[in-house]
C-alpha cells in the first residue's frame, strides 16, 4: 500500500511539476530517442547486478567456477536473485516506455521520467530490503513495478481509444 501511494504521488508530481523545467519532445524519432535515453538509467541497474555477481564471484571460491557448475553459494545468491529480478524488469519497463513515447507526446513524457526514477527507488528498495525475505522485498517490488503496470495500462487505453476513433470513421 505504501509503494502505491508513494508511485501515485510521484507521478502526480512528476507530471505537474516537471514540464514547467523541461521541455519534452512533440515529434515521434524525438520521443522515441527521449525514452531510449531515460532507460539508460533502467539498464544501469541490470549493470549494477551484473558488477555485484561478478565481484561476488570474484570473492567466492564456491562461485568461481560460474553458474554452469552448480548453484549460487549463499554468498552471491541474492545477488543473483536480485540481477534475473532487475533484468526481468527492466526489459518490462523498456518496452512500456517505448509504447509510452509512441503514444504520448510533450508534458505527458514526465511520466516516463517519474517512471525511470521509482524504478531506481524500488530496485535499491529491493535490494536493501532482500534479506528480510518477502516483506522486505515488498516496497521494492512494488516501487519497480507499479509504474510500469500502470504504463502498460494507459497505453492500452490509448491504443483502444485510437481504434476506436478510427472505427467509428
């Protein structure tokens, strides 16, 4: 319930106060390079799991030998769990900015920007909060995802209201 709120609010926000500091892009190549930008800092989280593992490995004679050889050690396991989390979503979260920015167009981009920052909120959240199992993971999870589902969401919406328009012509 927290992570609803808090994602709510944002992009309320987001959306209310952004445009009047930055100018967001009208035109379709513009809007699609503006959320190909934004998920640079979606993908640095899957940069950061990747990095984590691999120090881990580094560090983790059980581990050396890669995945290949046997399970993660308890020593990189919740790295591991937290990079395939991280790289799920964010291939989640990519593909809903992209529809998002061939759908919406100028002020309404903020929402992939408030997007792109609950998504570091709640992968941190997730990440510090991984150790105390489901409920600690919770608040992450849902800060990651919640702006995404909703972004699915609208460009559904935007869609069948597209089609529908050009139905009834």
């Amino acid at each position: 319930m927290t992570a609803l709120v808090v994602c709510t609010a944002s992009l309320a926000i987001g959306y209310t106060i952004l445009p009047r500091w930055f100018h967001f892009p009208v035109d379709l190549p513009a809007r699609l390079a503006f959320a190909v930008k934004a998920d640079l800092f979606v993908l640095l989280w899957v940069v950061l799991g990747i990095v984590l593992v691999a120090l881990g490995r580094g560090r983790s004679a059980a581990d050396i030998g890669g995945a290949a050889l046997s399970p993660p050690s308890p020593v990189i396991a919740v790295r591991v769990a937290f990079l395939q989390n991280t790289l799920e979503q964010a291939v989640v979260a990519a593909g809903a900015h992209l529809a998002l920015a061939t759908l919406l167009e100028g002020a309404a981009l903020a929402l992939i920007v408030t997007a792109v920052a609950l998504f570091g909120l709640g992968r941190l959240a997730f990440l510090v909060g991984y150790s105390g199992g489901a409920g600690g993971r919770a608040f992450g999870m849902a800060t990651t995802f919640l702006p995404t589902g909703a972004g699915y969401a609208l460009a559904i919406g935007l869609l069948a209201r597209a089609a529908c328009g050009s139905w009834s012509s």
